[in-house]
C-alpha cells in the first residue's frame, strides 16, 4: 500500500473509529490497524460475527417486510393499498399485488430468511463471535478463509439483491425452486434473469457457508485451549459444530443440483426436463426428471433445517443454564442427542416428497426415520426443562427468548409428528399446515435462539448493554404475536386451505377464515413494528446503551467472559487460560459459579 | 493428559483441507447417483469414451508421482530439484486439462451436444468438467507456490503448505481415477 492511500486510510479510522477502545489491545499482535482493515476487511473473528450479524438484520427486515406486505393483501383480499405500489411499482398496479408477483414475493421470503437470516446471521454470527472465544483460540484456524467467508456472502447478497429490481422481476419458482417451473423462461416471468441470478447468488452462498464451516470445524478440533477436552465445551460449541458438519456435507450436493439446473436453463440439456410442451410446442428434451432435482434439493433441504436449529439449540442450553444457576442437565445426553440429529438429518429428506410419486415402500422407510428424530427432540425438551427445573432462575430478555425457544420447539415439533407420517402428509401437503409447523419450529424458533444469543452476547460484542424494557416489551409481544399468527393455521390446513394461493374469495368454503386471515395480518404487522424497535434497540445500545462495568456480566462460568471488556484481535492480553473443569459448574458446594478456568480443589465434590 | 495431547495435534490448515476434501467429495457423489439414477430410466444415451481419456488418466498419475518426489526433495532441502519437479508438475497438471479439453471436442465432433435428450453425454461434460475445474485450482496453487520460491526476502523451510499442496493434488489424482472408472463402469 502506497503512503497517499494509506494516509487517507488513516483519516477515515479517526473518524469512523465507533467504539474505540483504551484496554483491549492484546500484546500478540502489533500489526498497524486501518480503518479498513479493522471494520471493512478484517480477519477479527469478532469483526465478522458483527458483519454477519448486521447483514442479517437488513436481510430480515428486507424478507419480514415482504411478508407483511403480501400478508396485507392476504388479510384484505378486496382491498387495494397505495403502498403496495409504493414498494413494488408495476407489480402492484393500483394497490393491489399482481399475482405472478406473489410468488416471487413468497421465494424470496423463503430464500432470504432461511438461508440470509437463519443460516449466514445466525451460525454466521455466532460461530464466529463464540467458537474461537469458548473453546479459548485467539483466532479462527485461517482467519482470511473467514474473512472471505462473509464477503462471499456479501457478493451473494449483491446478487440476490440485484435480482430484486430487474424487470422481469425476482426467481419466483418457490424457495425450493422446483423445475420444470424453475427451469424454463417461457414458464413465468420469474423464471427468466431472475432465477439466474437467484442460482448465481446461491452458488456464491455456499461457497460462503462452506469457507466458514470448514473454518468452524477445523478450529473446534484443532485449536481448543489447554485443558479443554471435547466434553469441556459448551454445548453451544456443539450445536455449532454439528451445524458446521452438516453445511459441509449436505451443501455441495445442493450445488450439483443447482449446477445441473443451471445447464438445463441456459444449454438445452435435459437433467430435469422431459415431454413438455409449452403453446403448444414440444420442446426437444427428454428423459429428465424433475424427481431427481428433489432428491439433490432435499439432501441438502433437510439437513438446512437442522442447521438451522442446532446453533440456537446450543445456544439456549448455554443461556438456561447460566440463568438458572444450575448445571445444565445431561450434558452427555444433549451432545448424544444433537449427534443423533445430525446422523438422522442426511437420512430423513424424503418426507418432503411423499407426494412426489415415490414409491409408498420407500416413503414408509422415510416415515420410521423421521419419527425417530422424535427422540433425540424429546430428550433435548426434557434436559431444557429439568434444567430451569428449582432453578434460581434469573429472567433476563435472553433467558425469557431461550424458554421462549423451548415452547415453540415443543409446539411445532408435535406437528412434526403428524406431518413425518405419510398418510397424514399426503392429505395435509401444501396446506396452511406445513406452513404452520415450519414456521414455529423452525422459523420463530430458531429466530428466538437467535434473539437470545444476541442478548446474552451483546455485552461481549459491544462492552454495554441491550435496553432491558425494550428487550421485555420484544419478548412478549414477538411470543403472543408468533402462537396468534401461526396457531390459527393448522385449523386452516386442516381444512384444507392451500399454501402459495394469493386469494381465496371465490373459493367459498374458505370464506370462514376471512375474519381469522384479517387478524393474522393485523398482528403481523404490530410484531413487524416490534421487531423495528428491537432494531433501533439493537443499534441504539451499541452507542448509547448501559456500559458493562464487570468483565463478567452474568456470573457466567465459560470461557468468553474471561477476556478484557473490549477484547482486542487475539481475545486474551496474555497467554490463554488453561481450562481445568466443564463449564456448568453452577451452584457447587454452596458456591454460585466456578469458572472453567479455575482448577479442581482438594475437596471438591464431583459433579 | 489433555497438555500432551495438544502438541501432537495435526496443523489446522491440514485438517480443513481433509474436510474439504470431504465436502468435494459429496459433491461428486452427488452427481455420480444421479447418473446412476437416471441411467435406469428411458430415453438414455450412452456416449463411447475417447481414448484421449486414458492419456490423460496416464498423465494425472505421473504428475501424482513428480509431486509425491518434490515433497521428498524439499524435506531434504535439495531446492532445485524440488524446483523442477513443481514445475514438471505444473506442465503435466496444465497437459491434464488441455487434454480433458480436446477429449470434449472429440465427444462434440461426434454427435454428444448439451442440447437435447438425456444422456451419459450430458452427466460427463459436467462431472469431468467440474473435476477439470478443480485441477485448474490445484493449478493455480502450484503456480502461487513456484512463484514465490523466488520471491520474498528470506526462504521458507515450511514443510505445510508443500504438504497440503501434495494432499491435495493426491485428491485430484485418485478422484479422476473414481470417476475415470465410474465412467467406464457404469457408463
């Protein structure tokens, strides 16, 4: 780097320099900081948890936003709404959404919040912040693998952005993006440039989420601190590792099958396409199928809603224990239950094609092993309940997200057991039903591990504190909001009302849900508004928030909380702590917490 | 007991690319069940494979060796062979793909187009071509490291990234011998 542009560099650190630190710079690491390459390129493991956390929240609002607006026209079906036209233009002439562009409404809502949201934000953020600062490393194994990690995201996000305001609109083939719908321009406007740069941007994520995995995984194994064995970890630490394991081996099949959908749209091959006409043409391929892209889809797709689950799985056992002063409850069971989830998430896709036309011997196969996720799932309820069980408990807003997670768990995961059955499924498939069961247990769900880690790790990001009001106020209404949006659905879909429709009025017998369809829009717009709030919270604290004062806020025995207020690149001023015990050693021998780092007493008692 | 542990730990970088290995590895078998699935089903087309192919395999496998001897020079620090046996990596690695190249125009030629029905055709443009993909990042690797054994102000005696570099080309090497005989096999 050249001296003008280096001085520029250095004007810009004095003035965007936002939470400048006195205490926390280690002495490991004396390399000259800029203002780029602290904030922008950085190669801090913390750095980039914030990166991929703050680009999270703009892809949550930006995919929560497009719900509320086609829940508008859901709930209010003849109504027309000028700021419908506001947002979307020529798609919604006159206030009223165009149908083609529901769809592409709803895949981007899928695809943004699952894999933008809850896969990138979510293990994306805390990977980063807590598997280097838990397991005691002062980095990640390869820290510019890491940085590249988040700016292949960012390029995804470029792309899939970019999607959005092409004319012909956004990849509207479902967030699934079955073809032949996917695969043929002539099919729907969606399916033209939209759904290649959808592709594109998908391929550029799992470049992203492999990077990081192979990342997450390599440091877990190889870069734990003196002392801390595999069963010294947090669970979160698990969780995360077990999330890594999956991205690793379930997204490059997805890449395959994006890579084969990829040739099908643009050089005439046939992987997926077979006899099909269009205005009254056929088109000359043949001997695809569309079944095959199933298959390679939902190798990845299942396994996806796992990684979706386990970092917030991890993370809550952490926050209940901490605030329940007690140990968490069967360690060994939740790290065996959190591996039999891994195991049976690769062996499990195919109940989401019961009704695909596979054979019935084969879905039956499908049925046993989903039902046996059932055990694992139950045992991880029952360890999070025995666990706050004659706790002490302390309900901080983190605390009341992690039970919070819990209840939505157990709700949508009861539905999980209707729906793993293929008798059930095939009548209940595409309904209001699945929409229902998924988003409790997986979208609201995993979104509450989420707003629980950020509460808890807050202080560790920022050195202050998230508004505690605010966070009670988030708390209750996102809980009420979430039963009162997505409860009414299952009597929807068992009804019989399909998903993916924009209006049901001519359909009369569905003509009973219109006061329940207007109510469920009422409320998601109220906890839209509350959501916004803990945005302003989130953004708000980190300038003006209470200032932590303790390096260890919640009396909390792992690790991370060791480390200065404003920990520097390379987390610990000195050597890294040796670790001497597992970190739930809360209220022991009539001690409220002993931190991992302090070794075994004489008289201890075991644990 | 942990303490001794620690030291005898494998090097990080090693151990992601062992995982990544694994992930490349799931995504060949992704492709290769489907081919297998889709050979069973109608309108099928088998394709004849070039000979060029076994030239290639024949070149793949020599280069496996020159790199295998170049890792053995730089650990007894005989630098200019080492030189010459990256560089006659790099030029049998560079023959690799060019050949995988004229082996597809020979395919071409005859008749095997993206357009059209489905067909083993199809599958080995894509599976071989992505493994092509995968040599020319291995490629790019031994040029980065060739470079830099004649930049830099003072020489590295580090043995892990020449080992990493060897690991990897293995890979390549034993997956196109795989998907060689996958082909050959099945197809």
């Amino acid at each position: 780097m050249n001296n003008e542009s280096q001085s520029h560099v250095q004007e810009g650190a004095v003035t965007h320099d936002v939470h400048h630190n006195g205490n926390g710079h280690d002495g490991h690491h004396h390399h000259k900081e800029t203002f780029i390459t602290k904030y922008i390129f950085s190669q801090d493991h913390k750095t980039i948890a914030k990166q991929f956390l703050i680009t999270g929240m703009i892809w949550a609002i930006i995919g929560a936003l497009f719900s509320v607006l086609f829940r508008l026209q859901l709930g209010f079906p003849d109504e027309s709404f000028p700021i419908l036209e506001t947002f979307f233009g020529k798609w919604a002439k006159g206030g009223r959404i165009a149908p083609e562009f529901y769809y592409a409404l709803i895949t981007m809502h899928g695809t943004i919040l699952v894999f933008f949201v809850l896969t990138a934000g979510l293990s994306g953020t805390f990977a980063n912040l807590l598997i280097p600062l838990q397991v005691g490393a002062r980095d990640m194994a390869s820290p510019f693998m890491n940085m590249l990690s988040y700016w292949f995201f960012f390029l995804a996000s470029v792309v899939m952005m970019s999607s959005l305001f092409v004319s012909t609109g956004p990849a509207s083939g479902g967030w699934t993006m079955y073809p032949p719908l996917s695969a043929l321009g002539q099919a729907n406007l969606g399916s033209r440039i939209g759904t290649d740069l959808w592709i594109t941007s998908m391929a550029l994520f799992v470049v992203s989420s492999l990077l990081g995995g192979l990342n997450y995984v390599a440091t877990i194994l190889n870069m734990r601190t003196k002392g801390m064995s595999m069963t010294r970890m947090p669970l979160t630490i698990w969780g995360l590792f077990f999330t890594a394991i999956l991205g690793i081996l379930s997204f490059p099949v997805l890449l395959s099958g994006f890579i084969l959908l990829l040739f099908d749209r643009n050089l005439g091959t046939s992987f997926y396409l077979s006899d099909i006409y269009t205005a009254g043409q056929a088109l000359p391929n043949e001997g695809g199928s569309p079944i095959l892209y199933q298959h390679l889809f939902w190798f990845l797709g299942h396994p996806e809603v796992y990684i979706i689950i386990l970092p917030a799985m991890g993370m809550v056992s952490e926050i209940m224990s901490v605030n329940s002063r007690k140990p968490i409850f069967g360690y060994m069971a939740m790290v065996g239950s959190l591996f039999a989830i891994c195991v049976l998430a690769f062996l499990v896709w195919a109940h989401h094609m019961f009704v695909s036309g596979m054979n019935p011997f084969m879905g039956s196969v499908f049925v046993l092993l989903t039902l046996l996720i059932a055990i694992p799932s139950a045992i991880k309820v029952f360890n999070w309940i025995t666990t706050i069980w004659r706790g002490n408990i302390r309900f901080t807003p983190a605390m009341l997200f992690s039970i919070g997670f819990v209840s939505l768990f157990i709700s949508g995961g009861l539905t999980g057991i209707w729906l793993g059955n293929s008798t059930i499924d095939i009548h209940v498939h595409d309904t209001y039903f699945v929409i229902a069961h998924f988003h409790i247990v997986m979208g609201v769900s995993a979104f509450f591990g989420m707003f629980a880690g950020v509460y808890h790790w807050f202080p560790k990001m920022f050195g202050r504190y998230l508004n505690n009001t605010l966070g009670y106020i988030h708390f209750w209404v996102t809980l009420a909001g979430a039963y009162l949006i997505f409860w009414p659905m299952h009597y929807m879909g068992l009804a019989g009302v399909p998903r993916r429709y924009l209006d049901f009025s001519i359909w009369k017998s569905f003509n009973q849900f219109n006061s329940l369809n207007q109510m469920i829009s009422v409320v998601t717009i109220i906890v839209f508004a509350v959501n916004l709030m803990f945005v302003f919270n989130f953004f708000y604290s980190m300038f003006k928030g209470r200032k932590l004062r303790t390096q260890n806020p919640w009396n909390s025995a792992s690790l991370e909380w060791t480390t200065p207020i404003h920990p520097g690149h390379g987390n610990w001023a000195g050597e890294i702590p040796e670790v001497h015990r597992w970190p739930y050693d809360y209220g022991k021998d009539g001690r409220d917490f002993i931190p991992q780092t302090e070794p075994i007493g004489a008289n201890e008692s075991k644990h | 007991m942990v303490s001794t542990q620690q030291r005898n730990k494998i090097h990080p970088h090693k151990f992601t690319l062992w995982i990544a290995i694994g992930s490349i590895i799931m995504m060949f078998a992704g492709l290769t069940s489907a081919y297998i699935v889709k050979s069973g089903q109608a309108g099928w087309h088998e394709v004849k494979t070039p000979m060029l192919f076994w030239y290639s395999t024949a070149l793949l496998l020599t280069s496996s060796i020159t790199i295998q001897a170049a890792l053995r020079s730089f650990k007894h620090r005989s630098m200019a062979t080492f030189r010459a046996l990256l560089l006659a990596t790099l030029v049998l690695g560079l023959a690799f793909v060019v050949i995988q190249y004229k082996g597809f125009l020979w395919l071409w030629d005859r008749g095997v187009h993206f357009e059209g029905s489905s067909g083993a055709g199809q599958f080995l443009y894509i599976i071989f071509g992505l493994h092509a993909l995968h040599v020319l990042g291995g490629l790019v690797a031994l040029v980065s490291l060739f470079i830099r054994q004649y930049i830099g102000r003072f020489r590295s005696y580090n043995v892990t990234p020449i080992e990493i570099m060897s690991t990897y080309w293995h890979f390549v090497d034993v997956l196109w011998i795989y998907l060689f005989v996958f082909f050959i096999w099945i197809g």
